[in-house]
C-alpha cells in the first residue's frame, strides 16, 4: 500500500473524495500544480490500490430501501472452511452491503437494506438464518443516519 504520499497527493485523495468526475485538469486547478504531474500521481495511487474505484453513491430510499438493518450473527463453528463457505454465501446475498468479523459478543456483523419490515422478515427468515453455521443472529434496526461511510478522513486535513 501507498506509504510515500505529501500533502499535494492527500489534497488530491480529498478532492476526488468528494467528487470523483472532475477532470484531470479541474484537479490539478484545485491543487495547485499542472494537469501531467497531476495525471501521474493519480495513475500511481490507483496503480498501488490507494484509490481503489471510482462509485456512484446511491440514493437507498429512492431505490426503494426504507429499512437499514445491523444484524449480529454468531456461528457454531471456527474452523477455516466453514468460514469461507459462510463469508462466499453472505457474500451472495445482495441485500447485505458491508459484512465484518467482528470481536466481542457476535462473531460477524452485517449491514442489510430492505424495502420494508415485512422484507426484511422475509430476507432473515429464508436466507440469514439459513446461512451456514448461524447459531444466533440478533438485529437492530437504524431508527436515522445521521453520518454514513461517505468519506475517509485523509491525514493531511486531520493534522
């Protein structure tokens, strides 16, 4: 992973954050430097996995997703193939759209949209309960988002 970044390269992190369709030279505009350096170290961040893809964020409600679940779920089992097989099936499930391992009480945790409760049922009776070594799975519903996985801090504006 990417470890020799200055403070231009976190500025242009901070800017394609927040808006990823800006043009090379909008870019380098906004950092202060030419468009070809510019290009060059955004080539290299995305050569090194730094900067991973570039996403539309999604309106949940207006596709239709009123119901935001946080479901823990603990499993009978620890050996290793059991755990791919369950990560390969959560994995499957589209309604699942971050999945964690976690420490403490639960052993997974899993972010689930639906359109409604009576969905949401339905998803945890006919396929999260049915996922493979699931001893207990406990949900929690969002009642309201106040912040989401919109953005990572980026060093260079946190120092």
């Amino acid at each position: 992973m990417q470890t020799d970044l200055d403070e231009i390269d976190y500025r242009l992190l901070e800017e394609l954050q927040r808006n990823a369709r800006l043009t090379t030279g909008e870019l380098a505009q906004r950092v202060g430097i030419s468009q070809s350096p510019c290009w060059r170290r955004i080539r290299r961040m995305e050569e090194s996995g730094l900067i991973s893809g570039y996403h539309a964020r999604l309106d949940r409600r207006g596709l239709g997703y009123g119901v935001v679940a946080f479901v823990s779920i603990s499993v009978d089992f620890q050996n290793e193939a059991r755990s791919v097989e369950f990560a390969e099936a959560v994995r499957a499930i589209p309604e699942v759209v971050m999945f964690h391992g976690i420490a403490g009480a639960a052993d997974f945790l899993l972010m689930v949209v639906a359109r409604d409760l009576d969905s949401y049922s339905e998803l945890l009776q006919r396929k999260l309960h049915r996922l493979p070594g699931v001893r207990q799975a406990h949900t929690s519903f969002s009642l309201q988002e106040f912040k989401g996985l919109d953005e990572l801090p980026i060093p260079a504006a946190t120092r």
